[in-house]
C-alpha cells in the first residue's frame, strides 16, 4: 500500500467519522485473545506516524491474562515496550458498540526495528515470503464455528443455549442446515452483515450449523493471504460484539456443549502462479501433481502443528470420531470425515480444505501453519499416499495428537516449526502454552469431587 495512503489514512478516517471518540488497538495474543489499548482520536495518527509503545509481554500471557515468566519476556528483561503500528487497510467504524469507536490492527517490532517474532501477523508474512520468492501467491478463505449462548448460565453454572427471539423457547434441537434457526436470529445476522459491510469483510454466507444456536460465517476468497486472516480475526469481534448488543453471548470455543459438536476454523487454500494461474488445476478431475504435494506437506506437518490448530485445554474435546472434527492426518476428495478436503467443483477453482484447526485458534498463526505445511510439500515434492474414500474415522490411521501435553511436546522438537516460525517463536509458544497447560492441570474440578470426595 503506498506511503502516502498508509499517512493519511487515519486524518481522511477521522475526517469522514466525525463521531469517532477513540479507537481500540487490536493485538491478538499467541493464543488468538484481543490484546491492546484504547487511544483517543487525537492519539490515532501517532500509531500511523511514530507508533505506541506496548510490553513485549503481550505475546507472554496465559488465557487468564497471568504473565508467563518462562517466556524470557517479563523479569528476563524488565517487561520492556516495543513499538506498536498500524496495519493499513484495517481501521473500521465499531458499529456495534454504544459509544462511537472505531478499531485498527497493530503489530509489534522488535527494538532493531524488525518485526518481532512472537506476533503472529509477522509470522504469517514471513511464511508468505517463502511463496513470493518461489513465484506463487496463496488465496485463502475463512469459514468460522461458533455457538450463540444465553448470557446466563444454566442453574450448574454452565453454558445453555439462549431463548429464541421468535418462539421463547430454548431450542435443544439440532435442526443443521435450517433457514429456520438463521430467521429467528434475524436481528443479529442482520447486523453482522450491515456491520461487516462497514468494515469491509467480505462476508459470502452463514449456515445454520449441526447444533443448538451453532452457525458458521463464510469469508470470500481474498488474494492477499494477509488480509484474509485480518478479516477472519476482525470477523470473530463483530460476532461477539454484536451478539452482546442484542443481548445474547457468542463463542468460538472449541467445545462448549459435551453432547454437541464442536467449533472449528476452516481455512481454504488455492494458489496462483505468477501469470495468475490455478497452480493445483491441471484441467484433471483429480488436480495437479502440486496438488498432492501441498496435501503431502500438510498431512507431514499436521501432527507438528496441532499445538497452533489445538491451542487450548479444551480445544482437544473437539476431536472425537463421527463429529466432523477429523481425529487423524488423513485426505479425500469431497469427503468431510478428513483433515483435509479437496472439494468438489469446477477446477479453475481447485483448492484444498484444511479442518482440523478449533474455531478458537489464532486465525494468523492458524493459516501460517497451513501455508507452512502446503510450502513444505510443494519444495519436497511430498507424496500423500492415497485418499480416502468413505469413512476416514473407520480407518486404522495414526491419530493426531489427543491431548496438550502431547501436542506440545510434538511442537517443541519440531524441525519443520523450528524452520518455518523460527527458535525463538518455538520457545516462546511452547513456554506460554506449557504454562497454562501445568496450570490448568492443577486445578481441581467439579467433575473430580463428584466422582472421587466421597467414594473412594
């Protein structure tokens, strides 16, 4: 984008919203949580110009907001500030939000000046580095999971699905794929689409998905790979943010509800050549042989990555067998019982599906591990055996990790994460989440004291 637009575009927004009283720097954390401050009008041209200072310990915290000391970035080295900028193209009006306000995306640099290598936006730029240098240039699409709940919990204290609109009643049904449920919720579906348009996210569709109140919105394709994960975080707020306004909760966590499916991340991927060309259609009903090889990489790369696609205690509910989570690194053609799909259609829009990430990982990091894995592929020239025909959870394959502690142990020896996100990222990832792994398994549950106080 030209210096001269990145310069002005904060005057020509705050010249065009006159109502603007400040502005919410967004800055997703490792595991994908919004981070960052809220700056007046009159502060919003500093972000663009000089930047804000904000602690390197942004990118060192735990989902509770605990500072991780492991990470090298608190005590190690005083907390220090980094400079924070703008991203262009992201600042947009917050149409959901009673007081006027507006949002941007920001990254961090390091204190050379070089991007800094826990923000996940840098990470993501660097993988698409490796695509511009060999000629190519990934599109991708966003299809984003996630389940409107009642703002109260049930009488247990636990998630329960919110009262519709139209009937008064909790529905317990699934009823997926009904127009039904979407018209019963118009008001709220009718304001993400007002409200993306305003932010200029590029909403395709929504879905009424396989559960109570569980829809799922669909992102157009977006040549610039960048753009397209900004879209799908900036995506996630409007969803939260408009749901509260029409008094309800929305969450993409990965499994809320034990008996209902759980939310995913969908990512899609195509690929074009310098002259613009479909790089996995070779005018074949099966696709390039560089079709195979992306396949290969992200089926090799896949059990390595988990711990970005799986970022969370909770997200390894979500894979459980006959739940259109996939359980194992497998692939088929327009088969949804695989960790990675190629769907049916014309082949000038061949491209492969990637399933496995949780709705409630960080759409940068997310997409950088599937692009990390499809360039992996493509410069090995990997060979992903045969696809799968019927049901892949019926099939003796080896699964993908089924718990934290497995998945980081996998993360942290990684040679290829180590290549594609740098030692550095891989030591600091592995200690935050580690963290919060220890933490959260030291905690005593409900569960526990029913089962175990008085039995044994």
């Amino acid at each position: 984008m030209p210096a001269d637009y990145e310069a002005s575009e904060a005057a020509r927004f705050l010249s065009k919203h006159s109502e603007i009283q400040g502005v919410d720097v967004l800055i997703p954390d490792l595991a994908g949580i919004l981070r960052g401050k809220r700056l007046t009008r009159e502060t919003l041209p500093k972000l663009y110009s000089e930047g804000i200072r904000m602690p390197g310990g942004v990118f060192a915290l735990e989902a509770t907001g605990d500072s991780v000391v492991e990470s090298g970035l608190i005590w190690d080295e005083g907390e220090r500030d980094r400079v924070c900028r703008a991203v262009p193209g992201t600042l947009a009006p917050m149409p959901w939000s009673e007081r006027p306000l507006g949002q941007v995306i920001a990254t961090m640099t390091d204190h050379d000046g070089t991007p800094f290598y826990g923000d996940s936006r840098a990470l993501l730029a660097g993988v698409l580095d490796r695509f511009t240098a060999d000629g190519l240039a990934p599109c991708i699409a966003i299809e984003l999971e996630f389940y409107l709940i009642d703002r109260a919990p049930d009488g247990e204290g636990r998630p329960q699905p919110p009262v519709s609109p139209v009937t008064g009643k909790r529905d317990r049904k699934t009823h997926v794929l009904t127009l039904t449920d979407i018209s019963d919720y118009e008001a709220v579906f009718e304001a993400i689409d007002a409200g993306a348009a305003r932010q200029g996210l590029p909403i395709e569709g929504t879905i009424k998905e396989a559960a109570p109140a569980q829809f799922e919105v669909n992102l157009r394709y977006c040549e610039d790979a960048l753009r397209g994960a900004d879209h799908g975080l900036m995506l996630k707020r409007l969803v939260k943010g408009v749901a509260e306004r029409h008094g309800f909760a929305a969450t993409f966590m990965a499994k809320p509800y034990p008996e209902h499916a759980g939310c995913g991340l969908h990512i899609h991927v195509s690929l074009l050549d310098r002259e613009g060309r479909n790089v996995f259609d070779d005018a074949t009903e099966l696709g390039s042989p560089a079709l195979r090889h992306a396949v290969g990489g992200l089926l090799a790369t896949m059990r390595d990555a988990q711990a970005i696609f799986a970022p969370n205690a909770n997200s390894y509910r979500r894979f459980q067998e006959s739940t259109y989570a996939p359980t194992a690194p497998l692939w088929g053609y327009n088969n949804r019982t695989t960790a990675v799909r190629i769907p049916a259609g014309d082949g000038r829009a061949r491209r492969v599906e990637h399933r496995v990430a949780g709705a409630d990982a960080n759409v940068h990091l997310a997409t950088a591990a599937v692009l990390a894995g499809i360039h992996h592929g493509l410069t090995r020239k990997l060979d992903p055996g045969a696809p799968v025909e019927g049901n892949g959870y019926a099939l003796d394959a080896e699964p993908l990790p089924r718990n934290w502690s497995e998945a980081l142990g996998l993360f942290d020896a990684s040679p290829a994460i180590a290549e594609y996100f740098g030692p550095r990222f891989q030591k600091l990832y592995g200690a935050v989440r580690n963290a919060e792994r220890r933490r959260f398994d030291a905690v005593v549950t409900p569960t526990e004291l029913d089962w175990y106080l008085r039995a044994v």
